[in-house]
C-alpha cells in the first residue's frame, strides 16, 4: 500500500493511533486500501479539536 492515506504528526506533536501500527511506529494507517489511480484526486475529511483528529 505504501504511504497512501497514513496520519503522522510533525514539527514535534504527538500521534497516538487507535489501531497499533505494526511497527510500533506513532503513525495511524488507513483501516482499508480507497486509494484513487493516477490523475485522480483522493479526498479525506479530518476532524480535529484540542485533543484528538479523525479521519
């Protein structure tokens, strides 16, 4: 699947996802593959407050 559709934080802010990655890594993969072709654009409606995002 490769990186299509992961949350990460940056710049120093923390990621706890739902679901453990199977790294270990603070990283929140997508639960299924929805990835659009070449030339097609993929959309995702993030919701976030102070504490917490989601997908």
């Amino acid at each position: 699947i490769g990186g299509h559709g992961d949350l990460f934080s940056i710049h120093g802010a923390k990621c706890k996802p739902d679901r453990p990655h199977p790294s270990g890594w603070d990283r929140c993969l997508p639960s299924e593959n929805r990835a659009k072709g070449g030339g097609e654009w993929n959309h995702n409606l993030i919701e976030a407050d102070q504490v917490s995002a989601t997908v």
